[in-house]
C-alpha cells in the first residue's frame, strides 16, 4: 500500500489498486470517533450510451437506469434488508446517483470490519427479477412526480435541459416516466455487469480506520469474486456544441414568488497554460466575488427591495464547459437579470477582493480537511474528475494570484447562457 502526505494538511493518504482493479484510497484522522465508507462505481446518468461488457456494439439504454439500479441493489436474493444490518450494528447507511457516479456508503462508530464486509458484498451480489423490477417503477414514477411539483427542481433541471444540446446531463439523474416504464430486468443486468466491474470502481473511507486492517478485509472480500476480465468501459463520445440549446424559457406553476435561474456555459479549451484546476478555482472565485452572498451586488439587490434571500449557486463541470447556474427568488426577474449581465459585462477583480477570498478559499478547505464527510466527497470527486485524490490542492490555491487571473480574461466568455423563469400561474 502506498502511503503520500497530504500537502499542508495532517493526513496521510492510503492507496492500493487490487489485482481485479479495483482501488482503495484510505485517509485517516485522528482523534476521531466515526468512520465514513464510500464504495462508488464511475457510472452516473449521463452514461447511457456505451458498448457492454463481452459486446463489440455500441447500445443505448434507457434514462434512468444507473438510477434504477441504484434503487434495485438493496433488494437482495435472500431477503436481508441492508438498512436494517447496517441499522442493527448502529451505522447509517445510504445510496446516491449523480451525473458521473453512483455511491453506496455507511458511518458509524463500531464494527467497521463487519459492515465493511456486508458493504462490498451486497453491492456485488445483484439480485433482479421481472416482478420486483415492475414494481419498482411504480415507486420511481411516484418520485418523479414529486419532483415535477417542486419549482426550485423544476428550474434547475429545465435550466439544465436548455443549457445542453448533446450531452446527457441535460435529462433528469431519475429519467422520465416514459423512460423508466420501458426499463428491463435484461437493461439492468447489462449496465451492473458493464459499469459495476471492480476495475471500473473505487472505495474511499475516512475518518476512524487503520488502514492495513481495512485492506486485509477487502482482499479477502474480493478474492473470493470470479470475474470476467473487463477493459475500460467504453462510451459514447459527446461533442457537445459551444452555444445552448435555448436562450429563454418562461414557464407558469403554483408558486407565489417569481422564480428565475441563470445558467453561464463557460469553454475550457480557450484556457491554456493553466491548470483545469485553477481554471475552475478563479471561475468560482469571480462569480462568488461578483454575486455572492456578501457581495456588494447582492447587497444592493435586498436593499433595493429585488431579493430577499440570496442567490442558490450550482456550477457542473464536464471535459469541455464550466456551468455556472443561479437560482433566485424574486418578484421582477427580469430586472434582476439585466443587472446580472451588467455586473458581468466588467470581469476585471480587484487584488484584495481575490486575495481576500484566497484566503476564504483556503480556510474552507482547512475546514473541510477536518470534515470526514466532506473529505471523503473530495476524494470521490478528485476520482472521477482527475483519476486520482489530488494531495496538493492547498498549494495549487495558495498559488492562485490576480496576475494569473488578469491573463484569463480575455478567455472567459459568458455569451453562451440560459435563463428559466417560473411565474405563478395567477398574478403578473
């Protein structure tokens, strides 16, 4: 196992790659009580269009079904209900589905070897029939409508379906009604056997662990697997275009307050001789800076009377664009927007603004370094972003610098965005 300090921070990272390909990462802290365990496959919404294992074709399958199958891994062949083995050992235990990955995890603060073990073994041990796959859909079809209730979900993901053209990440993580109705008991066990190969996942635990201890129990665990060999997981490239799919969007629901988002579909290509990294950290820094919550814009916005709470910030990052996305409540939008644009038509940041929020920066990654959750949810996403948990983040923003970000100006461009309005359905 290899052992690498984590740059300014005291933390060691852990790190082996198994014979089956799957890889460890282990960071442990000290003088802590609870451990958080991780185990994530690189297989998010986005991924529907790939070549099955033992396949030469490429296959589309339905939306919704890394979703799906996230949903059908707790029902397993011999009727043990993984919430209550982990509940019953007096650990917490959960699953989520992004645009890139799915996670299945557990904390606590005893029998980490056990519930290590169970872990790892029901998320390799699928189970589908035909019954309980139609019996699920009822269930995600009853989620779906839940979410095409809420304003807030409505305008992220229509913001989202207007910002991309190609790329799957404009369609709902949970797929549609129709989608989900045409999913097979065949489409899941295809994409398990595709996507949740030991070389195509990763395990992360933070916090309370002695590492060699947990590894000892995931190479028993995965030494007893017989497994097809499997090569990188081939999918559908996505040459998604620069501009959007829709400018402009207004839609009517039952809500009181207008409310609008805004979305910036940023290129990364234009940037060069800067690391991606950087490159995201001062895009973060000037939007925060420009219309964060203590900004001087915000600040005017409530004084004005145009907002009263602040601004909702997402931002996604793909290989090629940096999204920015801004959710607001207001009763004139529009107004809103144009002052948007006006306080971004000047990119230029002044040096004690960036350095100050360096400095934020840094202390919130000090923070988050003392955060076993959040430092388990850095390391995933340095996995599916990098390939790799990055040790060096505290020096590459300790680097970041406003002559450094003056050469990146000319490079930013925010021609290319979407707006979603949502207005009451009586009124204005």
């Amino acid at each position: 196992m290899k052992q690498m300090k984590m740059s300014n921070l005291d933390l060691d990272l852990f790190y082996e790659k198994l014979d089956n390909g799957l890889e460890v990462y282990i960071i442990p802290k000290k003088n802590c009580n609870n451990t958080y365990v991780t185990y994530s496959t690189k297989y998010g919404s986005r991924d529907y269009e790939f070549v099955p294992l033992g396949n030469k074709k490429m296959k589309k399958v339905p939306l919704g079904v890394a979703h799906f199958l996230e949903h059908k891994m707790f029902e397993q062949e011999d009727g043990t209900d993984p919430f209550a083995f982990f509940s019953e050992r007096g650990a917490d235990a959960n699953a989520n589905t992004n645009y890139t990955k799915t996670t299945y995890l557990f904390s606590g603060t005893q029998f980490l070897e056990e519930n290590l073990r169970y872990l790892l073994e029901y998320v390799e041990a699928p189970f589908f029939t035909d019954e309980n796959v139609e019996k699920e859909k009822g269930i995600i079809e009853q989620e779906i409508m839940m979410y095409e209730d809420n304003p807030y979900n409505k305008a992220y993901e229509g913001l989202l379906y207007n910002i991309f053209i190609e790329d799957a990440i404009k369609y709902p993580i949970i797929g549609t009604v129709e989608s989900v109705r045409s999913i097979t008991k065949q489409d899941l066990y295809e994409c398990y056997h595709t996507f949740y190969h030991p070389s195509n996942m990763f395990v992360v635990i933070t916090g309370k662990v002695e590492p060699y201890e947990a590894i000892k129990v995931i190479k028993e665990v995965e030494g007893k697997r017989t497994l097809v060999e499997a090569k990188p997981v081939e999918k559908k490239k996505i040459k998604e275009p620069t501009e959007v799919e829709k400018g402009y969007e207004k839609k009517k629901m039952a809500v009181t307050i207008p409310k609008l988002s805004i979305g910036y579909k940023i290129p990364l290509a234009s940037f060069k001789n800067v690391s991606r990294r950087k490159i995201l950290h001062y895009l973060m820094m000037l939007f925060d800076i420009k219309l964060g919550p203590v900004s001087l814009f915000q600040e005017q916005l409530k004084k004005e009377g145009l907002m009263s709470t602040d601004f909702a910030f997402d931002y996604i990052d793909t290989e090629d664009y940096f999204v920015i996305m801004l959710i607001a409540e207001t009763e004139e939008p529009e107004k809103v927007i144009d002052l948007i644009n006006q306080e971004l038509s000047n990119l230029e940041l002044s040096e004690t603004d960036l350095n100050r929020k360096r400095k934020t920066v840094i202390s919130s990654f000090l923070f988050m370094s003392d955060n076993i959750y959040s430092l388990n949810e850095k390391a995933m996403s340095n996995v599916i972003k990098y390939g790799k948990v990055n040790c060096d983040d505290y020096e590459e923003i300790k680097e970041l610098n406003i002559s450094e970000y003056q050469k990146l100006i000319p490079n930013i461009n925010l021609n290319n965005h979407s707006t979603y309005i949502i207005m009451p359905k009586k009124g204005k």
